[in-house]
C-alpha cells in the first residue's frame, strides 16, 4: 500500500504512486483476468482511493494546522451551547488540543464520508457471460 503524504503539493502523486504500483503489479492485462482476481484489484483500489480523498480532505481543511478526528458526542444548548468532543488520546495532536483549553478556537465540521461513497460503482467482469435469448 502507497504511504500517503500530508503535503498538497504531493496529494497528486500518491494517486500516480498507486496507480503506478498497481500496472506494474498486474499479472496480466484486465480482460485476461479472472472475476476473482478482478475482484482483489477493484478492493486494492476501493481502499487506496478512500484513503486518499480522506488524507485530501484532512489536508485541504487543516490547511497545516493541528486537526484532530473526533466524534462529536453531544451538543447541549442552554444560555450557551456546550459540546462534547471524544476523539482518540493516541491522536499526534492531542496535547495542542490540552495547551487550547480556555482558547478561542474554530471548529470546522467535515465528514470525509461525502467525499467517498461511490467506489462500489465499480465491478468485476463475470467470468461466465450471460446467455442472451433475443
């Protein structure tokens, strides 16, 4: 699996790297292969392609700041609004999120998910062909 890189400048060429790795790796052409053997390149590439639009995604919206993945738990609304964040206490910028405690800070809500979602569009072709009767 191609190590992805955080640098924009790079985003471009950990596609190319995996695409790449993924030709010289082929056995043999497409149609040459078998459904199975379709199947595990479709799931190598489903996999690298979310990936990669996630590390996109991160990257564009931190735009080199400290940015931290988490779940917002709850929200509650009084005379001020409260919520609670959990995210992962092994997240490389954890201790810039305790040094901002009592600091203004902006939260920007992004779900990576609606930027990925249609890699399943994408199918092996059948090893046996179906029988056309017209």
């Amino acid at each position: 699996m191609t190590t992805l890189s955080k640098n924009p400048v790079s985003l471009a060429s950990n596609l190319i790297d995996f695409m790449v790795s993924e030709i010289r790796g082929a056995r043999d052409v497409w149609v040459k292969l078998g459904e199975k053997e379709q199947n595990e390149v479709l799931d190598r590439i489903r996999k690298q392609a979310v990936s990669i639009v996630a590390n996109c995604v991160s990257t564009v919206i931190s735009s080199d700041r400290p940015s931290i993945e988490c779940k917002i738990e709850t929200v509650t609304i009084k005379k001020y609004v409260e919520a609670k964040i959990v995210c992962s206490k092994d997240d490389k910028y954890v201790h810039d999120l305790v040094d901002f405690q009592g600091r203004h800070a902006m939260i920007v809500l992004v779900d990576k998910a609606q930027y990925t979602g249609c890699e399943d569009q994408y199918e092996a072709d059948p090893d046996q062909r179906g029988i056309d009767f017209s």
